[in-house]
C-alpha cells in the first residue's frame, strides 16, 4: 500500500482528518481537485465572513455620528475592493493549509479522484493523465455544493448560486434572495446593508426557519426595520430572465406576485458531490443522495470512510472537522466518543447574529418534556446599551425534571461568540443552578445568558 490513509477532498473535513492523522503518525496523503480548503475556505465560510466584516464596518461609518465621530463628506462602498479583499482573505486561508500540510508531511496529490475496489483510488491531472494510489484506509470528503431547484436553474448570470453571489463584477441594484437559511440570510443582510434593494423569499412560516421561533420573529422584525421585504410562506413559481430584469413569478397566501430585480440568488440548500465519484462500482451504500456511515464513519465496505456533507447530519464545516477527528481516531486504533448530534452549534453571520444549540421550546414539548424557559433581552444589558447593539435576546431551555439545561438560542450583536458556553453546559449536563452560580463577568453581552436563566427560575435582577 501507498499510504496509511488517503483523503478525497481538502475542506474542514479532509484536511481536519488528514492533519490528525498525521498526529497519529499515519502515512497520509489528499486528494483535491480544486482549491485546498474545499467550499468553506474557498467559497464559503470564510469569503462571506469577510464580505460581512465590511459591511458591519460600512455599517459602523454610516452610524458615526450616533457614537460622537463626525465624518466629513459622503461614505461610499467600493464594491470591487470589498470582494478583492474577500477573495484575498479566502486565498491566505487557503495557504495557511498548504502550509499544514507541508509541517505534517501530508503528501498533496492534486487531480480528480475516483474510487475503486481494494482500497484504490485513480486520480486524473489536468493533463488526463491518470495514476492509481492504495491505501489501508480511504476517506472520502468531497462536500456538497449549490442546490439547483427545477424551476429556478442557476444560469450564473440573472440565476445564481453562492459562488456567483462572492464574486459579482459589480453591485446589483436589486436582488430576489430565494431561502432564507444561513446562506441566504447572510447574503440578504450583506447586499442590503451596502445598498441593495432585497426582496426575500422564504417557503416555510419564518425565516431561519430551524431556529427557535421566537429567534425567527426577531430576525424577520430586524430585517424589516434594515428594509429588507421578507415573504415568508411563499415561494418563486418561475422567473423570467429575457428582459433587463429577471420578472419572478411569486406565490403567495394572497395569490401570485411579480417581483422584479436585476439578480435572483438561490439559497435552497446544497447537494452532495457523490456522483460519478465511483461509489457504485466499489460497492459503497448510499440513501437519499448520503453514504450510509457507522458511528465512526466507515462504509459498508472496510477501509472505506465518509465524512462531512456526504453523509446524515448538519451539513456544518465544524461538524464536518469534528466527524474527521472522531474517524480517523478510530482508524489508529484509539476509542473516541461517537458524536452526539443533539448538541451542534449553529450560527448565522447577520446582523443581529443568530446562534443556538440543542432543543428549541418546540421540540421540547413536542417530545413531551416538562420545561423552565428564561429569556434576556439585550435592551436590559448594559454591555448592549454601550455598544449600541440592543437588537435581540438569549433564551434558554431547561428541562424542569432533570435542572439541565437543554438549549440555548441567541440573536444579537457577536453571539456566535458565546455560544460555545451552552454547549459545553449541555454536553457535561450542567444544570441551570450551575450557570447561574458561576460569575459571569460586568459588563459584557454573555452575562445575558447568566440573566436568561435566572428569569427561568424567577430571580433575574436586571430585568
């Protein structure tokens, strides 16, 4: 055999892999076709993070005045610098990897990998040369991409995915965001706040809608005092792009609607990238576009692994990471702890920022259980009031029979930042008494959550 392990895709599942691996002192070597990092480094988490961050920045510019800071003359985007220094964030990142790498001795084998039986992988160059490698071990990580509705084909013109949206030659006037999950909310707030007309459309009753509801309702009353029309319950029937402007046929409660703009953005979700990839031919099992993987990710087939996007479960870069190191610690013969999926983090990078972590007040009592819910809101925070960011609450879940702590769901100002808190809390079973007991420092926005489970139990001070 060439190698200990082999990695098809370099993203936050691949390399995250790889890299442990290495650690563990295999032999390893990836695979990747395109950009190394994957979609998160290249053409997702990051790059938007950095379109965000100069939107927040625009935001701030334009509000100067509010914090006591003239600023002379008109504030003005430029639109080709902001998603220069984007791509430019997105490009270091990816080199920070091709440095890992290089310090774990992680052979790079760059070309397009298919699988094949007895644990042997054929790679086409750019040339179409083609080369086979073995491996004891082969982990397969190609992610997903752009999900394609039928009547809303992506032309990467009119019609676009998120690739097309991180690198438009110039900023559009208008702009229909078709979903409203994480993708399509970031790109709504990021365009509306540099100046685009945003009309977003979302299928389902709220938007963000895997959210706690009431996290929902503030997002959709924050988005709309920011301007941005949001239509939920309804969804876009056709759009026709012969004209200067796409003409979106949208259906409605109340009927049909034409909404006009210069560019549609689908954000209906991604799909896997498991075609013509050769799971068939080696055997690999496969269920409603996913790999069917064991609780530490390997195949049907022995020594043939999948993580990430490919298979059941939040499609979430740190999840992907997390399925990496759980795989790969089990391949070098160590005892990792399955991961328990009631307890992902998830984040959305608007403004007011969304994050939460285990059961919403839905889920709670759909499953029958008996609760305490506690809610601050960041218009009693102190911290809040002095950055000028009073959007938003944390709520809390907490389960009446057990004290634990069962979820925790925020919006506001930087609150992907604290929610590492609650799920630390609910992955050790901490109860409510045991954040409430534990000092949370004055002034900051975390303390909220201190506060939201005092109003559990009836003590909160501040509110």
């Amino acid at each position: 055999m060439d190698y200990d392990l082999i990695v098809i895709g370099s993203g936050p599942g691949g390399y995250v892999a790889a890299i442990r691996a290495s650690q563990l002192e295999l032999k390893v070597a990836v695979i990747e076709k395109a950009e190394i990092g994957g979609i998160c480094l290249n053409w997702g988490c990051i790059p938007t993070k950095a379109l965000l961050k100069s939107a927040q920045v625009f935001k701030y510019a334009t509000h100067a005045l509010e914090y006591g800071i003239k600023i002379e003359g008109e504030i003005l985007t430029d639109f080709e610098a902001i998603v220069k220094r984007s791509r430019g964030v997105a490009e270091n990142m990816s080199k920070g990897i091709q440095y890992l790498f290089k310090k774990n001795k992680i052979d790079l084998i760059v070309g397009t990998a298919k699988i094949k039986p007895n644990k042997t992988i054929e790679v086409c160059d750019s040339t179409g040369s083609k080369t086979e490698y073995s491996a004891e071990n082969i982990i397969i990580a190609t992610g997903a991409h752009s999900r394609e509705l039928p009547n809303l084909k992506q032309d990467e013109k009119k019609i676009i995915g998120y690739r097309e949206a991180l690198t438009l030659q110039k900023k559009p006037e208008s702009m229909i965001v078709v979903g409203s999950g994480a993708i399509g909310s970031e790109f709504a707030y990021f365009y509306n706040t540099i100046g685009t007309k945003i009309t977003l459309v979302e299928f389902m009753p709220e938007i963000v809608p895997i959210e706690d509801k009431d996290v929902s309702k503030q997002l959709s009353r924050s988005f709309k005092k920011a301007k941005i029309k949001v239509m939920t319950n309804s969804s876009v029937e056709s759009v026709n792009t012969s004209g200067e402007l796409c003409q979106a046929i949208v259906k409605t409660k109340k009927g049909e609607e034409i909404i006009e703009a210069e560019i549609v953005l689908s954000a209906v979700g991604i799909a896997t990238n498991i075609e013509s990839i050769g799971l068939e031919e080696t055997g690999i099992k496969t269920e409603n576009g996913k790999v069917i993987v064991d609780d530490f990710y390997q195949t049907n087939i022995s020594g043939y692994y999948a993580i990430g996007d490919i298979v059941h479960g939040p499609a979430l870069a740190h999840v992907a990471s997390k399925e990496g190191i759980i795989c790969v610690e089990k391949i070098a013969g160590k005892n990792p702890e399955p991961l328990d999926y009631g307890i992902i983090p998830a984040c959305t990078y608007t403004n007011p920022e969304v994050a939460s972590v285990g059961l919403t007040e839905e889920k709670a009592i759909n499953e029958g259980l008996d609760i305490l819910t506690g809610k601050f809101p960041f218009t009693a925070s102190g911290k809040a009031s002095a950055a000028g960011a009073k959007d938003g609450f944390v709520k809390v879940i907490i389960d009446k029979k057990t004290d634990k702590l069962i979820g925790c769901h925020l919006i506001g100002e930087n609150v992907t930042e604290m929610i590492a808190e609650a799920v630390v809390a609910i992955k050790n079973n901490l109860s409510g008494k045991d954040i409430l007991h534990s000092i949370h420092p004055h002034p900051t926005m975390s303390e909220a959550i201190m506060e939201a489970v005092a109003d559990a139990y009836g003590e909160v001070i501040h509110l």
